[in-house]
C-alpha cells in the first residue's frame, strides 16, 4: 500500500508508460461484506485483460497483469480493507491505495492514468488526521466523519522519546529512605526526585519539538491536512507551546487517547473537529462573497475555465457529486458542453479542478449545502 498525496500522484503521472493500467472500486472493512471484494477485482482484472489483448500480444499482457493477479490471490490484503480501493499500474509502476471513502467501479485500460477519483478524494474538505499523543510516544490517525484508521509514520518521524533522545534520554530514578533505618520488618519509603521529574518534563517537551518538526516534514505539509490533537491537558500544553504546525487546530481532545477504542476515539475527534471544519468552510464561502462583490470571484462555469487556464484561479471550490459533462480546452479555457451518456466525455469540474492545480491555484470540495452558489463552482481571483 502506498500513500496518497498530490505530490505522490504527480510522480506516478512522471512514471507513466502507455498502456496505464486504472482499476478502482468500493470495498468493505468487515467480515461477511469483504467477502466479495476480490470476486469483484477479478471481475476488474478480466475487463482490463479484455482490453490490452485487443491491441498488445500476449505475452505483455501477462507481464502487465502479473501483480494485479498476485494482489487479487493476496488473502492478507484483502481482510484489511477500508471503503474505496484504487490500483495503478503500467510497464515499471504498481500502486495500491487503500482509502476510507467508497470509489467509483473502473476497469480502464489509456495512454495515462485515471486518477480523478483520487484528486477528488485529496480535495474532499473533510479529511484530517489526529496525533494520539502521551508523555514519550506517539500515533497518527487520519479520517473522515466516517471513520479514522491508523497510518504509518514516516520512517524519519520518531514514534517514542527513545527514537528522538536515544542515550540522551533521562533514566528513571528514584531516592529510597526510611524512618529509623531500614531492617527487618521496616518498611522503606519510596520518594520522587524533584529534579528527575524536572528532567523527564524537559524529555517531553524535547521529544515533543522533535515530533512537532518530522510531522510536519513528512505527513502535515505533504498532506495538507488539518491536525488533531488528542492528549492529556498538560501534554497539549506542553506541545502547544513548542509546536510550529500551521495545520494544528486550536481544539483538542484533552483525554488519553490510549484508553479509547477506536469507534470512540473517532467519534469523539469529529465531534471536535466538526465545528472547525464548518466555521473554515464558511469562512471559504464569505471570502468567495467578498471577492465576487469586488469583481475577483465568479461561479460562471465559462469565466472560471477561461480564468484557470490563464493561471488566475487563486482557489476554486467544487460541489461534491456534481457532474458537468463536457470538454475543457486547457490551453484557452474553451469549454464545450455534452451529454453525459456520451463516453469520450469526462467532467468539466475535475478538469478545471485539475488544471487550477496545474497551475500552482487550491482546490477544495464542498459538499452541496456549503457551496456559496448553484452552479458548482466558486472560483476566486489572483487579479
């Protein structure tokens, strides 16, 4: 399994070597649903083989398919599914990305990769992660309001205190005294040091500027997600205070995070992150109002499009599960409306939302009830 940010995609587009292998479909987290999940991606894997046999020998069909077969027959992989799976392969490349959100079914056989589902999915605006964090280790979710599974950190970003002091970290001591000396039958007293504890609060708040620096590097920044905090009070304190995370939200979860399940832990987090995420989706819509009424900001599909494309597009905000069937000009910004029964045409609202990427604008989907218009889209201006 590989992960999916926008940079990792644009490697995977640098990679390409006709013909692009594109499979996605819905999956299942659970036993008996899961059970035909992989009927299914074999059914995906036909239809692909369908396809290159029409127009490549045999033998490179075989080479081609050979690591879609070897995940299919994986039976590991498929009892640790999520909702949505999406697999790309060509000549030289194998991707897998297991994601919490249900995926479109495609089989498609190109010149290129599909990955529009995959776009659509980085600029869903519901996504965060949330650092489960205690005095000397850490652990780093990421999910929607449907759920939160736990991902891999960086090989750089260091899970324990041991991992960021090493030998520098301090040892656990303790003084031993007792009132009239210890012999038989007395019982020693057990104190604290004062300065050890000094010490180990100064541990903390050195893993935690060490922690704070690698997530941002390695998962904060190529993410772009918003991040959570779930701690003890003090430790929010504690990192707070040393934390240069843009991405951090003012509000936490001030609880041990170790002693909830994962059902409670993710529905306690969006209960927490619900409201921020709202009050930044509004905050989106007045800037897009302001901007309008000031002549910087259109929801015309038409001007939007010829906007992008002369690079002017400073952010543009989709509406979720719309579709506008038609053909976009990328270098003119001319678009062409169709039928959507009509198969050479794709969506205009993944298309300008890709090409404001392109060229260096933000992208967010909103679902319908937050969009500040009815056309799905709200662009707004650099000049």
């Amino acid at each position: 399994m590989h992960a999916l940010t926008s940079d990792s995609l644009k490697a995977l587009a640098a990679k390409a070597q006709p013909p692009c292998l594109s499979l996605y479909q819905s999956t299942h987290r659970s036993h008996p649903d899961n059970r035909q999940d992989p009927i299914r991606f074999r059914q995906g894997i036909e239809t692909l083989e369908v396809s290159l046999r029409q127009t490549h020998p045999q033998a490179d069909v075989q080479a081609l398919m050979a690591p879609f077969h070897a995940l299919a027959a994986d039976e590991n992989f498929w009892q640790h599914t999520l909702d949505g799976l999406a697999v790309l392969g060509c000549a030289d490349v194998f991707r897998v990305f297991v994601l919490p959100r249900a995926m479109p079914e495609l089989a498609l056989a190109a010149a290129s990769f599909h990955t529009k589902p995959l776009r659509r999915f980085l600029q869903s605006v519901d996504r965060y992660q949330v650092l489960s964090l205690s005095r000397d280790k850490a652990r780093l979710f990421e999910g929607n309001r449907d759920g939160l599974v736990e991902i891999d950190l960086a090989e750089p970003v260091p899970r324990t205190s041991v991992d960021a002091l090493g030998d520098e970290l301090t040892e656990p001591q303790q003084t031993v005294s007792s009132h009239g000396g210890i012999g038989r039958g007395s019982s020693p007293m057990v104190h604290s040091s004062g300065g050890k504890k000094d010490e180990v609060d100064l541990d903390a708040e050195r893993y935690f500027r060490a922690l704070d620096r690698a997530l941002l590097e390695h998962h904060s920044r190529p993410s772009g997600l918003p991040l959570m905090l779930a701690a003890l009070p003090e430790h929010h304190h504690r990192f707070r205070q040393v934390s240069h995370n843009s991405l951090l939200l003012p509000e936490g979860l001030e609880t041990n995070p170790e002693a909830l399940d994962m059902a409670t832990l993710s529905q306690r987090a969006w209960a927490v992150v619900q409201p921020q995420h709202q009050a930044r989706q509004q905050a989106w819509g007045d800037a897009f109002q302001a901007a309008r009424a000031s002549g910087r900001g259109s929801d015309d599909l038409n001007a939007v499009a010829q906007a992008a494309a002369e690079g002017r597009v400073a952010s543009l905000l989709i509406e979720d599960e719309r579709q506008v069937a038609g053909r976009l000009d990328a270098s003119t910004g001319r678009v062409s409306l169709a039928e959507l029964s009509d198969p050479a045409v794709d969506d205009l609202l993944d298309d300008i939302g890709e090409l404001v990427e392109r060229m260096g604008g933000e992208v967010r989907v909103l679902a319908a009830q937050r969009m500040p218009t009815n056309t799905g889209v709200a662009a707004t201006f650099r000049h």
